[in-house]
C-alpha cells in the first residue's frame, strides 16, 4: 500500500514535537506520533473505533541523516495491519 500525495502533503508539515496528533482526511481518520522536531514518524490510518483508536494501516517513517544532520534519506514503510 503506497501513501497518496495528498496523505504525504499532510505528513511533510511540522507540528508539535513528541505529540500523537489526530485529523481526518476524506473517509480515513489519521493518528501520527510526531518525533523531538514536530516530523511525523508512525502513523494510523483507517477508522477510529469505539474506544478511539485507529484500526486500519500502519505506517513508519525512515529518515537517514548525514554527518552534519542534513536529511539524505527519507520515505515511508507498510508495517502492516494497526488493530
């Protein structure tokens, strides 16, 4: 399963560092944990059951860095089922 563009243009945005952050996009309700620099890096994608929580695709980010902390690697890995 690929993420759309639409999907990345809501994940390349910064927002508050070390948060779990909710919103919805079109029929998906969207759960991402963001890391120390507001960058999201796990997120949930599918439909929030009774309890609040996302059940559908998993999601993790990989960011490489270079010596002097310039990003030279960054996309997106299926994980699998979120349940």
């Amino acid at each position: 399963m690929e993420l759309g563009e639409p999907i990345m243009k809501i994940l390349n945005k910064v927002y508050e560092p070390d948060a779990m952050v909710e919103q919805t996009y079109k029929r998906y309700d969207l759960a991402f944990k963001t890391d120390e620099e507001g960058r999201p890096v796990l997120l949930f994608m599918g439909k929030k059951d009774a309890n609040g929580n996302v059940k559908g695709e998993r999601f993790a980010r990989r960011l490489k860095h270079d010596q002097s902390g310039q990003v030279i690697k960054d996309h997106w890995e299926h994980k699998g089922k979120a349940t």
